[in-house]
C-alpha cells in the first residue's frame, strides 16, 4: 500500500518551541517516542521542562545532540544531571 503524502509542519510563526513532559511512570516510554516523532519532522524545541519522569527525560534530551537524543531517552541509564528546565536553542 503506497505511503500517504507527509505534509510539512510550517513553525515558521512561533519563534520559540516548548515541550513539557509530565511524570507519570509509563508516560516516560511514550515521551520518548513522542520527541523521536517530533525530531523526525526536525522540530526540535528550544525549551524543554519536566516533571518526575518528564524531568528525567527533559534532561536526556537536552543533554544530548538532537540525532542522539531520541536513543538516549530510550535507555535510561543515560540520564545527564542538567536540572529539569533547560534551554536547548539560540
């Protein structure tokens, strides 16, 4: 079955993307695959915040480079010590 023409997210309007995380112990599998579905668009935010396990996460993710962030969250014995707001863009 042919593959549904992708349309492209314009985020040209914003100039500042967010992503908030909330805890909630099985939310952080889904957290993961959410940012990896959003880095494969290449939206990648320039805030990320969290709490609990949102906060693990947010620190994965800005602690590591973009195409390596979304590994990383999977296995979380990578968790970086940056606190639980941290600004990952210009």
């Amino acid at each position: 079955m042919p593959r549904a023409k992708q349309r492209r997210i314009d985020l040209s309007p914003y100039p500042l993307v967010a992503l908030v995380l909330q805890g909630g112990g099985a939310l952080g599998a889904y957290q993961a695959g959410a940012y990896e579905a959003l880095a494969s668009e290449n939206i990648h935010p320039n805030w990320i915040a969290g709490i609990s396990i949102g906060a693990i996460n947010a620190a994965i993710i800005a602690g590591n480079a973009p195409r390596n962030a979304s590994k990383s969250s999977a296995d979380s014995g990578n968790a970086s010590p940056r606190p639980s707001i941290c600004r990952t863009g210009p």
